[in-house]
C-alpha cells in the first residue's frame, strides 16, 4: 500500500474517528468514551451472544415498554436461573432389560 492509502485506512478507522471528536463537547466525550472500548471487543464471543439471546428472550414484542434497568434485572434473575439448574446433576435415563413388560403380560395372563 501507498501512504496515501495507509492514511486514508488510518483515518476510516472507527476508533480514529471517534478518538478524533474527543473535547468538542463533554456529554459527547463521556460518550465516546463508553463507545470507543465497545470497538475492541470482538463480536463473536460466546458470552455477548448469550447475552443478546437473553435481551431477545426478555425484551419481546409483548414486552417492548420494559425499562432498562428492568430489562437488566430480568436477565440477571434469567441467567441465574439458568446457572443453578445447569449446576444441578443430570438425571440419566436408563432403559431396563424389559422384564417390566413381561410381568405386565403375565398378570394379563392370569386374569
């Protein structure tokens, strides 16, 4: 790449831009400084999808006047909810030998 090129991705850069309207305003600076980390983060990871599945769940289209803060509220109690019963010991299913059926079949026999 060419310096020109190299300043033009330099410059498209979110994170340069955002770093660029820094002190022109303060509510904006607080902003950018809440926005700018968001930047960094990768989108994929598991527990932000996990966190967007949760939102999804609770904020609905029955649901859509929810307040954050009670949005929040509803996906803490949901995702605690969720860790205590993943916690808990799984119960297996064991298929028995069949000897239940016979038995059934042998009071049908004797009546």
């Amino acid at each position: 790449m060419s310096k020109g090129e190299d300043d033009f991705m330099a410059a498209a850069d979110p994170i340069n831009w955002w770093n660029g309207l820094i002190g022109r305003n303060d509510e904006l600076t607080k902003f950018i400084a809440f926005v700018v980390p968001m930047f960094r983060c990768p989108s994929s990871v598991a527990s932000i999808e996990r966190l967007f599945s949760t939102f999804g769940i609770i904020q609905t289209d029955l649901r859509n006047r929810l307040s954050l803060e009670k949005v929040h509220k509803l996906s803490y109690c949901y995702r605690a909810l969720r860790k205590s019963e993943d916690a808990k010991p799984r119960r297996r299913h064991v298929l028995d030998d069949g000897d239940d059926a016979e038995d059934e079949n042998e009071d049908d026999d004797q009546n």
